[in-house]
C-alpha cells in the first residue's frame, strides 16, 4: 500500500514535482502555436526514456514511478504532436 510506505510516498512527491515541471512548457507551446524552439532529437530522446522508465515501474509494481512517468509520457506525447503540427 502507498500510506503505509513512507519510500513510496517520496517517490510520489517526487514524481508529482518532476512531472508538473512539464506542464507550463506544454502551456507555452499550446498558447504560442510553436515549438520551434524544442529540440526533436531531445524530444524523441527523452520520451522513449519515460517510456522505458513507464515499463520499469510497471515490472516493479511501483504505483510512484507508474504514475509520474505515464503523466510524464502523456504530456511529452502532447508537446510532441505539438512539435510535429506546429513544424
């Protein structure tokens, strides 16, 4: 259980924190219609690695790298598609 696991608790603050640090540049990218200034390579770099970390939580069971790295993904799928529509 999570309330009883005073490690699994920080990895979920931590998780929350790293994670919301995504959400103002998906915001600017939103609201300026342009990502130009976001590297591709790191782009696509960077989300396979949240993804490779999704999978290790997922062999772990660790409700806290689970949910901070499938949020993570989400939003860097969002700037992503942003990168490509906005190109």
């Amino acid at each position: 259980m999570i309330q009883n696991n005073p490690v699994e608790m920080l990895g979920l603050l931590a998780g929350t924190l790293t994670t919301l640090s995504f959400l103002p540049q998906v915001l600017r990218v939103w609201q300026t219609c342009s990502a130009r200034d976001l590297s591709f390579p790191w782009i696509i770099i960077f989300t396979n690695g949240i993804f490779l970390w999704l999978l290790y939580g997922l062999a772990k069971n660790s409700p806290a790298i689970i949910l901070a790295n499938g949020v993570t993904l989400f939003l860097m799928m969002v700037i992503l598609y942003f990168k490509i529509k906005y190109r």
